[in-house]
C-alpha cells in the first residue's frame, strides 16, 4: 500500500464568486499556519477527491483543494446541458486560481497536480512564477495538439478494435482529426441520449487505452456517476477541441520562467495516453527540475509512485510557510 498520511476533514470552505455566473468550490484542511499548497485537479473537468488531501503532512501544510469550472461541487455543473461553457476555458481557470490565491491571502504556495492539472499549473507557474514556492507533478502533459492527437488517434495504432468504435461514435466526424471537435459537438446536443451515448463512448476508449497498465481500477472513466461522467466529458471536449486555448508548444517554451522554482516530476514509463517523452522534454527546458520515470506505473500510477509524490511533498515542507495574510485559518 502506498505510504500516505491519515484522512482528514476541512476546516474551511466555501463557495467563490468567480464572475459568468460561476461560482468555484474551495475547501482548506490542515494546518493553518502550515505551508500553503493548491491541488490542481486533472480532467479537465474531473474534480477533486478526498484522498487528495491525503499527500500532505496535515500537521506542516495548509491545503487548499478546489474544483475547476463547472466540475465537483462547483457551480453551474456542465452535467446540465443549459450551463454555458463559453466562459470556461484555460485563461478563465488560471484567473480563478489566481482569484483563489487573493481571497485566501497566501503569498506564494506550493502547486500539485498530475495530467491535465500538470497543464493548468504550469501554465500558472509561468504566469505567475513570483506565486509559486514549489512544484510536485504526477503525470506530466502539456496539452499540446500533438499530445491531444496522440491520445484520441495516435495511440489507436495499440487497440484498432477500440479505435474504431471510438471513431464509429461520431460518424459525421469530417476525419481523424475532427473526432475530438465532433464529441464536443455531440456533448452540446439538446438530446440527453445523444450527450450520454457520447461520454460512454469517450470513457469507453479512455479506459482501453490505460487497459494495459498494471495497477488501478479498469472503469476508472466508465465506472462515474453519471453526472461526473458527462460533465468530465463536455469538459474534456470542449478543452482539447480548442487545444485547450494554449500555442502550441507554450507550455515547453516557456519553461524558463520556472528557473528558480524548485519541481519535481514524477511520470509513470508504462503511460500510453501521456508518454514520458513530453515529461522528458519539460525536465530538459525548466533547469532545476527533477524528472522521476517510476517503471511500474503508467497514468493510473502505482503505490510507489503514490509514496514518492508523498516523499517529495514532504520535502517542501516548511517553504514559505506562516500565517495567513487574511487570517482565514
């Protein structure tokens, strides 16, 4: 079993006015004096979970969870087909993050997230490079268009079968490359069957391309409650049919303005939807950083991956850590 620290509860929370008529989720546990740290959750659009706060010595962090637009306890819930999704992009979730930061009265914290939340941080970090005091990432992705291809047609050459149904599902697709932009059409249908055929068919090949890894459950996408489900669907579509609002490459080529941010990167060599070469390259750009190949694990991770993000997590304790500017804790 991985090595993590005991569950705990919130002491805070709430909900946060982030303007469009979106209201974000944020919850505190630990200590409050502790070393501020942000979890950024993956998906996009698949929430936080307790056991995130389960990585951090509650005794030396001040941990701060929060849902990103339209997923989790945030509100409106892109599961309701009348929420709009036109204000819920990459710059919208970077200025709530920022918002986040003011509201709660943290100078600098420590950033954790892994997949799609390694994305978002990062291109927090290099907006803000002056409000971050560390970084831990598990599983690294830049959300590149050659990694969105790669993921939802690139890796079909692995599971033609599964591939083909995948692309079965959205028959006026105009080709290969319109798949992604054709589901987030179909998520958009005022048909309530059409958008939840769609989201069983994209969990159902997001699930056989991490069919190969060793650890973790084998409906990790498919096995949601529905409402999560077709809100980390729309979500997810909507993201990577607009390359998730990012130049291509943005992510890699700004890596310099992380120099001087301590980062650790953990990746999983066994990982087909997210191979390590992207992890690989980021560790060759952000000087400073230190890249971690765990060879038992791939997106899911495994119990030693779990237990070193932990170890590295414990090794920015006490960075910038002290009272709370607003007193909140």
């Amino acid at each position: 079993m991985a090595e993590l620290y005991p569950p705990i509860e919130p002491y805070d929370e709430g909900m946060l006015d982030v303007g469009d008529g979106n209201r974000v989720h944020w919850e505190v546990s630990g200590n409050p004096r502790g070393t501020p740290a942000l979890v950024v959750h993956g998906g996009p659009g698949s929430g936080c979970v307790p056991g995130m706060r389960r990585y951090f010595d509650p005794t030396a962090y001040r941990i701060v969870l929060f849902d990103q637009r339209g997923c989790g306890r945030s509100t409106p819930h892109a599961s309701d087909p009348g929420a709009a999704m036109g204000a819920n992009t990459t710059h919208h979730l970077l200025a709530d993050m920022e918002r986040l930061r003011e509201f709660l009265g943290v100078r600098r914290w420590v950033l954790h997230g892994g997949s799609w939340g390694s994305t978002l941080l990062l291109a927090y970090a290099q907006r803000h490079p002056d409000r971050v005091a560390g970084i831990v990432v598990n599983g690294v992705t830049t959300t590149r268009r050659s990694e969105i291809d790669w993921l939802y047609r690139g890796v079909g050459r692995f599971f033609p079968e599964q591939w083909h149904r995948f692309r079965a599902g959205v028959p006026e697709a105009a080709g290969p490359g319109d798949v992604v932009a054709a589901y987030a059409r179909r998520m958009e249908s005022p048909d309530p069957a059409v958008r939840e055929q769609a989201a069983a068919d994209w969990c159902r090949w997001e699930d056989a391309v991490l069919s190969l890894e060793p650890h973790g459950a084998p409906d990790v996408y498919s096995g949601r409650p529905d409402d999560a489900r077709i809100a980390l669907v729309r979500i997810a579509a909507h993201y990577f049919a607009h390359g998730a609002w990012l130049d291509e490459g943005a992510l890699l080529d700004g890596a310099g303005r992380l120099d001087g941010i301590p980062g650790v990167l953990f990746h999983g060599r066994l990982d087909l939807s997210s191979p390590l070469d992207t992890a690989w390259e980021l560790s060759r750009s952000w000087r400073g950083a230190e890249l971690v190949v765990v060879d038992d694990a791939g997106h899911k991770g495994s119990d030693e991956l779990r237990t070193r993000v932990r170890e590295a997590l414990d090794g920015l304790r006490g960075i910038d850590g002290g009272r709370p500017a607003d007193g909140r804790g």
